[in-house]
C-alpha cells in the first residue's frame, strides 16, 4: 500500500472535491480531521489509530475496515456501512453521528461511545464487550446497554 500524507489529500480534495480513490492506501496514524471524504472509496484502506475527528463519512462504504484505536471524536459516519468493521477501541466520543449506520456484525469491543448517536443504527450482531457508555449515549430505542456487555463510563 502505498502511504499518503495529509497533504496529498488535502490538495486532491480541494482540486476535484470528496469523490477521490483511496481505496487500498496506507493512511494508518494520519491525521484526516475535518475533512469531508463522503464520496471517498476507502475500501481496503489502511486506518489503525487515524485521527478522525470532524470528519464527515456520511453514507461511506466502509465495509469490514480496520478502524482498530482510531480516534473518531464528532465524526459524522451517519447511514455509513461498517458492516464487519473492526472498531475496537475506537473514540466516538464527542457526539459521533452513528445514526443509521449499518454495524452488523462490528466489532465495537472497548470502543468509548460516550456521547454518541447510534439511534437508528443496525447492530444485529455487533459486539460491544467492554464499550463505554453514557447518559449522552442514544440508542437505538429500547436498547438495553447491559445486556449487550457494554459499561457505563467511570470518569
């Protein structure tokens, strides 16, 4: 995969706007904060531990991605696909748009959800043992955090 930084994309974005081909690229560690990347193919892409907070994925196809110690604070992933997406330990604090997203079968383990949309959110399968939760969090209605082993946020 070949590694990009910041900058390369910055000036991709602002020459032909947010449809630009990412798809298999090394992007691990950067920092992709507020950019808007809503037609972005990522597909295959290298994202451990990117920093994307204020980033609008809205709608982005992002299945079965490594999003693995991310920091996704205030992003807006709403009616995202992250079907088999591996979201463990992932910071969606901050008001993290999740509504509507389709996270069958993620993996959100240690994720921090404090804050965060998930109302309307598909989550038939996804594992959140260990997840963080607060009264800020929403839900999908009638959910019940406990039983699907998330915990309440001890800070």
């Amino acid at each position: 995969m070949e590694k990009l930084s910041r900058e390369q994309i910055e000036a991709t974005i602002k020459a032909v706007g947010s449809r630009i081909n990412l798809k298999e690229r090394d992007l691990q560690g950067l920092d992709l904060s507020y950019l808007t990347l809503s037609e972005a193919n990522l597909h295959g892409a290298n994202l451990r531990g990117v920093n994307l907070s204020g980033t609008n994925l809205s709608g982005v196809d992002l299945s079965g991605i490594d999003l693995s110690g991310a920091i996704a604070r205030g992003t807006n992933l709403s009616h995202a696909t992250l079907a088999h997406a591996n979201l463990s330990d992932v910071d969606f604090g901050g008001e993290s748009m999740l509504g509507g997203a389709n996270l069958c079968e993620a993996d959100l383990s240690g994720a921090n959800l404090c804050g965060a949309n998930l109302s309307g959110a598909r989550l038939f399968n996804a594992r959140f043992t260990g997840a963080q939760y607060n009264e800020q969090t929403r839900w999908p209605t009638g959910l019940v955090p406990a039983l699907i082993e998330a915990v309440p946020a001890t800070d």
